[in-house]
C-alpha cells in the first residue's frame, strides 16, 4: 500500500508501519513502568491511560507479553485480584524495586537517544538548509 | 458475531495451536471486553486499530514463548525424528511377528502326511 507524500512522492505505507510498531516495541516497558511506577493498575488500564495521556496517537497493545516478561525478570509483582461485576479477574500489577531502578537506566538512555536523534533529524536538518 | 469474537477468533487460527495459550487467550479477551466495554460500537477495525492485527498478536506472542528459537526447533525435530524411527521399529517388529503367526498356522494346516516304505507292499492276488 502506498500514498502520496507531500512531494508527491510514493510512500510504502507497510514501511511506516513497522517503523510504528518498532518504536512502540522499545518504548513499551519504558512507558508500562513508568505508569506502575506512580500506583498499580491492571493490564488494559495501562492501555487506556497511554491513549489518554497521548492525546490519542499511541495506541498500546495487548500486554500480556511483556507484563509476563516482566513479572518474570522481577520488575514487577502480582499485588492484588479483583472481581468485576461480570465475573472477569483483573489481576493488578505493581513495580519492584528492581523495576524501579531498570526505569531509572531505561529513562536515562532513552533521554540520552532521543536528545541526540532529534538533534540530527531536526536541529541538524535545519542547521544545514538554512 | 460481536467484532471482538471475530477477532479473537482469528487470533486463535492464527496460533494453530501451536504454543499452550490458555492465559494468553484468557487475558486477550479480558482486554478485548474491556475495550469494548468502553466503545460498544467499536468494529473490528477499531480493534486492530488499537491491539494490531490478529496474526502479529499471535506471532509475537508465538514468539514470547521462544517456541520459534532454532534450538527449540532443532530440539523438536529431533525428538520427532526419534518418534519416527521408534514407530517404524516398532511396525517392522509387529509385521514380522504376525507373518510368523500366519506361516505358522497355514503351514500346520496343509501339511501332508508323506509315508515312506522300505519294501514295496506284497500283492496277494499276484499269489
């Protein structure tokens, strides 16, 4: 699939797609741990706080994987269970102390990346048409 | 049929049962009602839209598991090549045994009595 970009130029669509879907890959744990860093919460409010919180744009998916991966690694432990009115469990997740300090190194060097990615693709883009 | 079924349903074919998925099927539709739950209008589209497409749900999770590393693999086809060579033994060593049982009992049965005489019998009517 393709569409036309702002110099008429065609755009693979599927190449954009997997762009997406590798951000989101390597900023998921960094965001899952940073929402368990401030209360508990259960699988799809993870979810549906990352929609709110971006305005929309960051659609999380299904976090059965890296919650397990995570429980596994010990970042982050079963705390509670609760039954909802239609009989489903939601299991609630908090944050360890090992997931605390991963967040801390996760966070620096996602700091450090982004800082000097934008400065190549933006500032340093501009730098040189000017 | 709601779109979180169809999707849910399509995830399923997708994992072609290839992994146990229980609690990953469990949580997959916990999240899946609870989408819908907040946007009960919501078409399969929008569920893709917000948890991907059935078959990269299923991959990844496929993938999780490791059940795709090389070693696993490897593992797996030896232990079926293992499997293979046991059941061949095992019906070459029954074949064998039944021919034995079937030559046994046709050869008792058709037998013939073979009587050999040392001197030729005497014939009275000759006499």
């Amino acid at each position: 699939m393709a569409k036309k970009g702002k110099d008429s130029i065609d755009i693979d669509l599927y190449n954009i797609d997997n762009f997406t879907a590798q951000y989101k890959r390597s900023t998921i744990p960094l965001i899952v741990l940073r929402l368990l860093h401030e209360k508990e919460m259960y699988a799809y409010e993870i979810i549906q706080e990352t929609t709110k919180r971006s305005g929309g744009i960051y659609k999380m998916p299904l976090l059965y994987n890296i919650l397990n991966k995570f429980k596994e690694q010990g970042y982050i432990e079963e705390s509670r269970k609760e039954v909802t009115d239609d009989n489903r469990v939601r299991v609630y997740y908090s944050i360890t102390d090992a997931g605390k300090a991963y967040f801390r190194q996760l966070q620096e060097t996602y700091t450090e990346l982004t800082e000097a990615v934008a400065g190549i693709v933006f500032d340093g883009a501009e730098g040189r048409s000017k | 049929m709601k779109p979180t079924d169809v999707f849910e349903e399509q995830v399923k074919r997708e994992l072609r049962n290839l992994v146990p998925a229980g609690d990953f099927l469990k949580e997959l539709r916990s999240s899946l009602e609870e989408f819908r739950r907040d946007h009960p209008d919501c078409t399969l589209e929008d569920i893709i839209e917000q948890f991907g497409r059935p078959e990269d749900v299923a991959r990844e999770y496929i993938e999780s598991t490791g059940a795709n590393e090389p070693e696993k693999i490897a593992g797996q086809k030896r232990l079926r090549n293992i499997i293979i060579v046991l059941l061949a033994v095992a019906v070459v060593a029954v074949g064998i045994y039944l021919y034995d049982r079937y030559m046994e009992t046709h050869q008792g049965g058709a037998t013939d009595v073979l009587i050999i005489y040392d001197e030729e019998p005497v014939d009275d009517k000759a006499e």
